[in-house]
C-alpha cells in the first residue's frame, strides 16, 4: 500500500481526520490527541509519506494570534465585542491583535493587508463598506469571521437582527401610548444604521400610519443624540418618543432633553439597542444584543476552523431582546 508520492490529505484519508490534524499531529503539537497522533503516525508510516520541508516550515509558522479589524476602539460597544474575544481567545491559547480602520474603506485594506503574515485568521467589523469594498478588502488566503458586514460577500458571518429589535422598540412605545416617534439614526453608509432606520418608518407605518416618521441622522455617539435633540427643539419638532440607533445616542439624547427642560419618560420617552453596560447603570429601556457572547462566537467559529473544522459561508442572526427600564416608565432591569 506505500506510495511513492503520498501527500497529506493521502494521510488523513488514511487515518480518517482532517488534514489539519494531520500537520498538527506531525508538527508534534500539544493540542493533538495521542490516540490521533497514534493513527497519523502509523498512516504515515503506511503510505511512506515524507513532509515537504517547505510546507512543514510554514505549519510551524502559526502565529496563535486572531486578527480583530474593528471601525473604532472607542466605546462600550467596541469595550464590550473585545471583552468577549478576548476571553475565549485567552481559553483557547491564542491572543488577539488589534486594528482600527476609523470607518474608511482605504484604512480597513490597509489594517487587513497589514495583518497578513502575524495572524492565523481574522475577524472583520466592517458596517460601513459595501459587498464589493469589504471583499477587495479582505485577503483571500486568510481565513475571516465577518462582524455586521454586508451579506453578499460569501463569508461566515454574524449579524444583528437590527429590524427585530426596532419593531420592538417601537411596538413598546405605541403600547405605552407614544406615537409621534423620533428615530436617531447611525451614519449613513453603516448597514446596522440602515437597516434600523428602515425597520423605524416601516414599524410606525405600520403603527401609526396617520404620523409622518421623524429622522435624524447621527454618527452612533453621545454627542450626535444630544446634538439631535437640539435640532429637534430648533426646528419646534412637536413628538413624545425618541428611538435611538444605539445606546450612546439615546443617552445623549436624555441629557438634551433634562438640559432642555423636559422629563424622561413623562414628557419624553427615549429607547436605545445594544444594551451597554452604562445603559443599564442609567435606566435606558433598550434592545439588548448580547455583545461579549457574540465576540466570543465569533471568535470560537474561526479557531474551530484554524484547528481542522469547516468553515462555513453561514450568516448566524444574532438575536435581540426588548429590555424595559425607567426611561419608558418600566422598573425592570
């Protein structure tokens, strides 16, 4: 049965495992199981295979660090995906490198290529680029797990149930009898901005089809919702609810509105998403993601694959959840 040019994949065929348990079992890597190592050595030992030097060369040159392409660093949303990467990076033996591509589609391809050669995958945050910018973007002989990315560029993925999480919010607002609704939006370009924004004027359509939606675009930070605010009281904008595309946005909404003179929830009712954790600390009826577990799953697909799985093109929905608190007259935490 030897052959005279066995390769690697002759080998796990051989021993029925993965490729990569082969190169780990052969490299003599902890991580491989001795029963595994076992069955690989004697396949090997079967077929007469002989690792290339080259290619051993490189199997060794695992680097156990996880690229992280994020648009900023700032926040608690960023602190929070970090937080949840880190642990199970940390569980899993690998460390992560970080790189902020400061929402500019020329920097996020220059923190991806950067990233070639000193990490083993990535995983990729990228809401403001489009199909095509995200996958000119992304190297094609690194693996990547995408973050809130576009659908159409055939990755494994993650993505916010953004529209579910709207409804919510405003189905809660219309309950409590709010109905002349605001919707701060995120930056234009951002495809969790966008989509939140589309599932506002279709839920108050929906409704209260005889109100005209009120949109005010901002930028995902503290500043832009109190900003909003201030152009809402310029414009002597007559609503008793705001929808806030985030937490930092709703919460810089509320400080406008004290400063403004008017009360949250009795005059104005205020709803965020994410459910930082500031926003619990302050009593910001929100819609809760579950942050830190997503940066861990994501974190977890990708390592999975490095270490012989399949890794899928599968976009996984994240799903969401309607958390009442003071700012709309709920107790609940």
């Amino acid at each position: 049965m030897k052959r005279a040019s066995a390769t690697v994949r002759d080998v796990a065929r051989e021993a029925e495992v993965s490729v990569a348990s082969v190169s780990r079992a052969l490299n003599g890597l902890d991580s491989v199981h001795p029963d595994t190592r076992a069955r690989v050595i004697a396949a090997a030992k079967l077929l007469g295979y002989v690792p290339h030097a080259g290619a051993r060369s490189l199997s060794l040159a695992r680097s156990h660090a996880i690229g992280v392409v994020l648009p900023d660093l700032y926040g608690e949303f960023f602190s929070e995906i970090v937080r949840g990467m880190d642990r199970e990076v940390t569980a899993r033996g690998y460390h992560l490198l970080l790189s902020n591509m400061h929402a500019d589609a020329a920097l996020a391809a220059q923190a991806m290529r950067s990233m070639r050669g000193r990490v083993d995958g990535l995983i990729v945050m990228a809401p403001q680029l489009d199909a095509v910018g995200l996958d000119d973007a992304l190297p094609r002989d690194v693996p990547a797990v995408l973050v809130n990315c576009s659908d159409a560029v055939g990755r494994a993925a993650y993505r916010i149930d953004n529209a579910a999480g709207i409804v919510a919010a405003v189905a809660h607002l219309v309950h409590i009898g709010r109905r002349r609704l605001v919707h701060i939006g995120g930056p234009d370009g951002n495809i969790d901005a966008r989509e939140r924004r589309e599932a506002f004027v279709a839920a108050l359509a929906h409704h209260a089809p005889d109100i005209e939606p009120i949109v005010i675009d901002g930028d995902f930070r503290e500043d832009s919702g109190a900003a909003a605010v201030m152009r809402l009281k310029a414009a002597g904008a007559v609503y008793d609810g705001i929808v806030a595309a985030n937490d930092m946005m709703a919460l810089g909404a509320m400080g406008a509105l004290r400063e403004a003179g008017m009360a949250v929830p009795a005059d104005i009712a205020v709803t965020g998403f994410d459910d930082v954790p500031l926003a619990r600390y302050l009593g910001l009826t929100t819609i809760r993601v579950d942050i830190a577990a997503m940066g861990e799953r994501a974190v977890a697909r990708l390592i999975d694959a490095l270490d012989g799985g399949i890794l899928s093109a599968e976009t996984q929905i994240v799903a969401v959840e309607l958390i009442v608190r003071a700012t709309t007259g709920g107790m609940g935490a």
